[in-house]
C-alpha cells in the first residue's frame, strides 16, 4: 500500500513511522509512506501556504493552490489517487469498519489541516473521506494521521507477526475484548481464573465468549446493536443479565465505571 501524507510538519512523523511494526511493515515494503510537505508546493518566496479567511474573522486558512498543485504532483507520480482523506474533526468518527476499508485499498492520500482548516474548494474537490478520531480538537491533523496509518497498517496481510493478530481482538466481531493473563498463576496473591488453567478448551471458549459479552454490555452496550451475535451470544448474554439482576447491579449498566484506585504500587502522595 501507498500512503502519501500531505502535512506542513513532516518531521512530526519520524519518532512514530519509525519504530516497531510500523518500522517493520515499511522495510518489509509491505506499506510504504511518503511524507510530502504543503510548503514545497507554495508559489511565493516566503514558501506561506495560509492566508486569512474572506468574509473576515480569526485564524487562517490554507489556500488551494499548493493542496490541488501536491495533488496533482501526486497524480503523476502514482498514475492517479485513490482516497483523498482529511484528518479534521468534523469528520466520520473513525471507527474499525472504516479501517477494514481503507486497509483493502492500494493507495491512501491522507491531508493533515493547521490553523482554521484549508480552504473549503479542497474539500469539494479534491477530498473524498474526512475523518475525525473523536469529537475533542487537536492542534493538526499530523497526529490523527498517525493513529489512522497504525490502524490501517497492522491490518495489511504480513504487517502483524503470527503472535499479534488481529482476529480475536477488541471490535473484530463488534465486541470487546476478554481478559488476558500469562504468568505467573499468583503474583502478590492476585489468582489467575481457575478455568484459563484446567486446559479445557470449550469451557475457556464459553468463559472468554461470557467475559467478552459482559464487557461489553457494561462499557459500551451500544456496540451491542451493531455486533455479529449468535444464537449461542444471546442465551449467554441472557444469563449475564439475570446474574447480574441477582447482584441486582443493572441500573450500573452503562454508567461510566470508576476505575478503582490499584491495591498496590506507590501511595506515597496521598
Ligand atoms: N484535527 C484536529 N482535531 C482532529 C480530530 N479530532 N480528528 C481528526 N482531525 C483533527
């Protein structure tokens, strides 16, 4: 896959797109990125790229000329443009549908916006997706780019090593995910779940199922409209719900969790 990254501040991409699988993934040539600067397709000496926004107000805007002048620049050189993303919060929520998406495409444009945004000509003319990682503003774009080419690129067949896949993980069926544990079996007396132990491999599949259900139904039940469940899904979720009727614990359902203060570690500023 080809990512070509319009930003103002390449350098912002270094630390990140070059280490771990990212790293791995480009060496491999299983995605490559190219980080095209907006400022080397200005017209003017002082290589500016904003300007201040027509009918007035605060901030500025970047023009269309050097975003549709590195378009076409890109253009040329890959013989066209598949998606045109920009990263700006106005856009669809990103979600693991989108990544699944983009992951099957084989050439990604993704533009990083600064100051107010670019000119609104760019985003009817050139752009195809905008893309937003959550409804919070961030200085740029640079870092939602960031996040959207990690997502995509662990999903690109080869970029995960057999040890991290990405089959059994949080939203790959539309649910949470269960609880992991490795060694050792007790450490400070917290126990590993007796059922991960006795090498049962149905009873592990129903306890990750059950946990992975209930997870979700506490954190995030409007995932639970949109999941892939199955008949077996449905009669666990059913006892999940009369279990915890029985702890009489629903109306905590949904709620924003506390996350309990760790039982051990340093409590030396308290
Ligand atoms: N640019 C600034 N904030 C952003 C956000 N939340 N998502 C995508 N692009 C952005």
């Amino acid at each position: 896959m080809q990512i070509d990254i319009l930003t103002l501040f390449p350098e912002m991409f270094k630390g990140p797109f070059d280490h771990s699988i990212i790293k791995r993934a480009r060496e491999k040539s299983l995605i490559s990125v190219e980080l095209v600067n907006i400022r080397d397709f200005s017209r003017n000496k002082h290589r500016t790229v904003d300007d201040t926004p027509y009918g007035g107000g605060a901030g500025m805007v970047i023009g269309p000329e050097p975003i549709f002048e590195a378009a076409d620049w890109i253009k040329s050189r890959r013989g066209g443009i598949g998606r045109f993303i920009y990263m700006t919060p106005a856009g669809d929520p990103l979600n693991q549908e989108t990544v699944r998406a983009l992951a099957a495409e084989s050439h990604l444009v993704v533009l990083c916006g600064h100051y107010e945004g670019v000119d609104q000509r760019v985003r009817d003319h050139l752009v195809t997706d905008e893309i937003s990682i959550g409804d919070y503003v961030l200085t740029g774009g640079e870092l939602p780019a960031m996040v959207l080419v990690d997502a995509v690129a662990r999903l690109i067949p080869g970029v995960l090593g057999e040890t991290d896949s990405a089959g059994e993980e949080s939203f790959s069926d539309g649910l949470l995910e269960y609880p992991h544990y490795t060694r050792p079996r007790v450490y400070r007396s917290l126990e590993v779940p007796e059922v991960l132990l006795n090498g049962h491999h149905e009873q592990i599949r129903l306890w990750r199922r059950r946990q992975s259900l209930l997870r979700t139904l506490e954190r995030r039940p409007d995932l639970l409209a949109g999941a892939d469940l199955t008949e077996e899904d449905r009669i666990i979720l059913k006892q999940v719900v009369l279990d915890l009727e029985k702890l009489s614990l629903p109306e905590e359902i949904g709620k924003k969790r506390k996350k309990r203060r760790p039982e051990t570690g340093d409590r030396s500023q308290e």
